[in-house]
C-alpha cells in the first residue's frame, strides 16, 4: 500500500472504527490526495499512513458506540458494518 490515509487491518477494523473511535476521523485525505497528503495535524507537511488493528474483543466493546454514531449521522451502512461482524 503506497498511498492511504489510513489502512484497516483484519475483519474486526471496519472503517467506522477510523471515524468514531480510533482516531483519524474525518480528518484523513479525500479525493486521491492521500498519495501526497496525510491526516490533518500539526506536522501535515510530512506524509504519514495511520493502521488501524482491532481484535473481535476490543471492536465488540466499541460496537455499540460506532453504530449510534453512524446512526446519528444517518449512516446506515456504517453501523450495518459494524453488526455484520457479530452475526451469528
């Protein structure tokens, strides 16, 4: 991987953890600039990638958090891909 903002390792780091608990957020780089910008912060003048690695555990206890985030931002397919990783 040559250019992200931030890489989602493993089935339990599905990318709503990024923008409601683990870090990055909405400030990652859209639009294909990743392959010179990286996440917003007071060194953006370096180009950094952000990885992401969650075990089932520690993405179950954070599950319920992610989905009313996506669900308060009307984000159905956010919070759907949190809950498909639980189904049984």
């Amino acid at each position: 991987i040559r250019n992200a903002g931030a890489v989602f390792l493993g089935a339990y780091s599905p990318e709503p953890l990024g923008d409601y608990i683990a870090g990055p957020s909405h400030v990652l780089p859209t639009s294909g600039t990743a392959r010179f910008f990286s996440p917003l912060s007071v060194d953006s003048f370096l180009k950094k990638m952000i990885v992401i690695e969650y075990s089932r555990d520690a993405l179950s206890n954070e599950a319920g958090k992610i989905a009313t985030f996506a669900e308060a931002e009307a984000l159905t397919a956010h919070a759907n891909s949190i809950r498909v990783r639980f189904e049984s």
